[in-house]
C-alpha cells in the first residue's frame, strides 16, 4: 500500500500545510482552500450557489467548466458531469479531505486526465454542522482530532431531506443539482455498525428500482470496474453493511435508498448514484485514502465511458416516459446470493457495567467466509400513471418544491369541470415520537375513484410527459414511501372540522334511520360484532352521522388529483 503520508505531503503549496493526518479544515477554512485553488487554476471555478440554514452560503466548486457561469451549467447539461456531494454530516469528513487532496494532486500531475469530464463538487453540504465543531459528538469514530456535528443549523439530518425540503440548503441543492443535471452522483459518508476488515464500503442504487439500462451499466460495468481498481490499491470494496440481524453472518442487506436520501434523489433522476461509506474504527488517513481511491476510480470509469452513460440515459428517459404503471413499495426479499466477507470472529460475553450480554468484536481474529448476501428487490404494489395531476393552487408549499425541481407546469385559468382520479385517504400509521420535524406517515392505504369535480381558476396542471416523471409520481401518490401526504404536507385534510351535537342529533339520527332500513340494519349487526362499539352512544350517534349526507364530503380527501 502507498504510504498514506504522501497524500499529504502533496498538499504543501496551499492551506492544507498547517494540517497533519488526523486534521480536518473548519468551513471559513476549506471555503479559503477552494477560493485559492480557484483564484490561482483558470480551469477551477468556485460558486455561491444559496443560503444554507446557518446564514453561510454553500458553495460549488466546477472543475473543466467553461469559465463562464452560464456556459459552464450550460456544459455540465450537455456533456458528461459528475456531482461529489461531501459533508451532508460533518463529523463524516472523509470526502471533504479526499476531494481537496484529488484537486492538489491532478495541479501536480500537471492536469492530466485524458477527457475529463464536467467535475462538480459541494465542498461542505451541511454549513451548520460544519461551525458546530467538536471531537466528541462521534463516541465510536477513530479521528479526526475535531469535527462538525450532523445535525445542522436546525438539527435537521440533511440526509433525509431530499424529498421533505425543510431546509434552505435542499433548496439550494436543487439548485445546484438541476443547474448541473449530473450523470454520476456521489455522496461520501462513514459508517457506524458491525466491526469488519474493509475500509470502504458503498451503497449502490437498488438495482430493481432503476431504468434497465443504467442499472446494466452500474451493476454490470462500473461496480466490478471499482472492485478492481480499489483491490488493485489494496482496499478491497464490499457492498454496505447493512445487517440482516446483529452481526455479518446472518447476511448483509442491499440498502434501500429511498428519495428521502441523497443518493436516492439522485437515483430518481437516472443519475449513477453512489453512497461511499468508511469505517468509523479505521484512523481518518486510511479513511480519507480510501475515499481518494474511490473518487480517482469514479473520475477514471466515467472519463472512459461518457458516451456509454449518454447513450444509457436517453435510453432511460424514453424507458420512463414510456412507463404506463409506476411500481413502488420496494421491499427485500428472502432470496439471496453468498458473497465473500473479511470479518472478525466475535461473541457475546457478559457484560461488568449492565450484567447483559454484549456483543465482542476480535480484531485480532480475522476471518474470511462466505456470507448470505440479500440483493434483491420486489414492489408491494403499483400504479397506472395519470396524463396530469392537478394541484390546488392553495398547497403553495408543494408547488413551490416542485418548482424547485425543475418541474414542468401551468396554470388553470379558469374555472372547469373535469373527471379526474381522486385521492381519498382511508387509513394510515405514525409513530409517537417526530421523525426529522414530522410525524411520518406509513401504510398509507388510498382509494382510487373516478369523480366529477370543479377545479377551480389558479389550480396547477402538472404534466407527467416530462423528464424526471418518476419523481413527480412518487410526491404526489400518496401511499409511495416517501410522498408529500406521508410527509404530512396533507395533514389538514385529514382532520375532521365539522361534528355534531349528540342531544341535536339524536332525533335527526332516529329520521335518518327510519328512512334507511339498510343503514339501520348494519348498525344493528355492528351492535352485535363489537361489544365497545354497543356500549357507546357516541360511537353508534358517529356511525349514522359519517353515513349521513350532513358528514363532510371533503374529509380524507386531498386536493390532488389524477388527469386522464
């Protein structure tokens, strides 16, 4: 293996001179590192790109641009771009050292990489994280000296922001992904977990979930191409570990990369997406070494293959506009593969401070054996695709997201009457405690019916022929895992307004009942299958009362709706 210390070494002409391995730069720092770099190398250009919740701005340093802001967007559109998005958790700074000792090292190879495509790289996402700076807020992790904090300015976890947007900084990253519209994405992490040999793992896009060509030429192509080239850099990459149970011999799990992740909003995008994850035990100059070798292989990979990933996004932009169902809910299956894993042998031994067993990692006892590896995936369920959705011009909170991904839409200028699917909500969970600032909903069940209805003048039309068509389906269904109704955009039409006066209501509810021998009879059967239900005269008052036409027809129903 190299010697981890050359890497640094070639940092001597810039600011990284005053750091030695285990060190990692503040935010006014790196941003200093990425001013210098640019005001020094013409082919280096550093962006304000928006605000971040802290007040700081984020910035994008693009490499091979055009020097020229519109131009250079206008480039990385057009040609083959890369995003590397570092520091979406600070105390994780893997990439925010790799990428710097990447830009130092090809100034002093002479800047040489034959058709280098369209770099792009967010050098610190999380500014708020970055200024809350310590070396204690990561107990397990081995380095840096300090570090920034995960949470950010609202101590929100920017990595399950993406589809959510809560924060000023998503905003401005959808900025800065639509303005680049990258081919290959790359998000740099380290991983908490099971202890292992490997320095590097990575999380790839679920394979059933992308368009059939880029999954080919991701799975097929690029990940055996960084298999050997990290094993030929003696780091041997393994696919994350996510654990099926407690420890790696019950078998490592493909991740799901939902929208809700970085890497999963990339994948909705028909971008290659990548999570690269270290180890929390390996030191920080391994880790950062690492995380150089995969970004040098990505550069490497897709320098040599630009026409290849052109070619296999047209094709899955046709593949999704042709798309009649959309399919979702994607859940791992029993059936699994083995693969190779470089572990350590473990036990559980008692523990002094809890009298409990507790799990024991040997480092000293290291193993290599064959593991259940569970890589496949299957949708729950599906979805014809509407010709448009409608949204009410009320939900500005939604169409402003939209509009900040790039989607595509008008306006109603009148009012109209138009049949259209409708979206009533009838069931749905949430935890107790707040999940990121809400109150995530899961198994969402909706019917699906054809109405009539009146949309009304400033409503918004919204095309599903577009590009990125799969992200717009999956917001605005409400049962997809990561819709805007499961991330409580929808709440307040799920909230009964309107109730009634049991002592009023009692003598209408008798009238209703006499003139409904049905309704009388499944109250009567209802009384009789469940004892609470008899027991409770609000109960049996609300049962008429929701069957009556005095009950709100708007109730659970969302101002979504699909167009045919």
């Amino acid at each position: 293996m190299r010697s981890i210390l050359l890497f640094f070494l070639l940092l001597s002409s810039s600011i990284w001179a005053q750091y030695d391995g285990n060190t990692t730069p503040t935010y006014p720092e790196l941003v200093k590192a990425y001013e210098e770099l640019a005001n020094e190398h013409d082919e280096i250009e550093l962006y304000n790109m928006g605000d971040s919740d802290y007040g700081l701005p984020i910035y994008l340093c693009v490499i091979n641009g055009s020097q020229d802001s519109t131009k250079t967007f206008e480039k990385a559109r057009n040609n083959t771009t890369i995003l590397i998005n570092n520091a979406i958790h600070p105390g994780e700074p893997d990439g925010v050292n790799a990428c710097l000792i990447w830009i130092n090292n090809w100034i002093d190879e002479g800047k040489k990489l034959n058709d280098l495509p369209v770099l792009a790289i967010i050098p610190a996402y999380n500014v708020g994280g970055m200024m809350n700076r310590s070396g204690t807020s990561r107990a397990n992790q081995n380095g840096p000296e300090e570090y920034g904090f995960r949470g950010n300015a609202q101590n929100l976890d920017l990595n399950r922001d993406f589809i959510k947007m809560d924060s000023k900084n998503m905003f401005t990253f959808a900025r800065i992904y639509h303005a680049l519209d990258p081919d290959v994405f790359l998000d740099t992490h380290v991983s908490n977990g099971a202890d292992y040999q490997y320095t590097m793992t990575y999380i790839a896009s679920v394979r059933e979930r992308m368009s059939p060509s880029m999954g080919a030429l991701m799975h097929d192509d690029l990940i055996p191409y960084l298999k050997d080239f990290s094993s030929e850099r003696h780091f041997d990459l393994i696919p994350y570990v996510n654990l099926k149970k407690d420890v790696p011999d019950s078998g490592i799990v493909v991740f799901n990369d939902l929208p809700r992740y970085a890497m999963g909003y990339a994948q909705l995008m028909n971008a290659i997406s990548f999570t690269s994850e270290t180890h929390m035990l390996k030191p920080f100059p391994q880790r950062v070494q690492s995380t150089l070798v995969f970004i040098e292989g990505l550069i490497e990979w897709t320098s040599k293959n630009q026409k290849e990933i052109e070619l296999a996004r047209k094709a899955a932009d046709k593949w999704e506009r042709k798309m009649a169902q959309y399919y979702y809910g994607y859940k791992d299956t029993e059936e699994h593969d083995s693969i190779q894993f470089h572990g350590y042998e473990f036990e559980y031994l008692t523990s002094p401070i809890t009298q409990k067993k507790r799990l024991k990692y040997h480092q000293d006892r290291p193993y290599t054996k064959m593991v259940p590896y569970y890589n496949r995936y299957e949708p729950s369920t599906s979805v014809s695709i509407p010709k448009n959705y409608i949204v009410g011009a009320q939900c500005d909170n939604v169409i402003r997201r939209m509009q900040a991904n790039n989607v595509d839409m008008y306006v109603l200028q009148h009012d109209s009457v138009a049949t259209v699917r409708r979206y009533q909500i009838h069931r749905y969970q949430n935890g107790n405690n707040p999940y990121e600032g809400h109150f995530l909903h899961t198994k969402t069940y909706v019917v699906r019916d054809t109405v009539e209805v009146l949309l009304k003048a400033g409503d918004v039309i919204i095309p599903t022929d577009q590009k990125n068509r799969r992200f717009i389906i999956s917001v605005l269904e409400p049962d997809t895992p990561d819709s805007y109704f499961n991330w409580n955009f929808f709440d307040n039409y799920v909230q009964q307004k309107e109730y009634f006066s049991p002592y009023v209501f009692e003598d209408r509810a008798l009238q209703l009942l006499e003139a409904d021998p049905q309704l009388k009879a499944e109250l009567e059967q209802k009384k009789k299958e469940d004892s609470e239900f008899a027991d409770s005269s609000w109960d049996q008052l609300y049962f008429i009362y929701k069957r009556s036409p005095y009950f709100e027809p708007s109730f659970n129903v969302l101002p979504v709706y699909g167009g045919f």
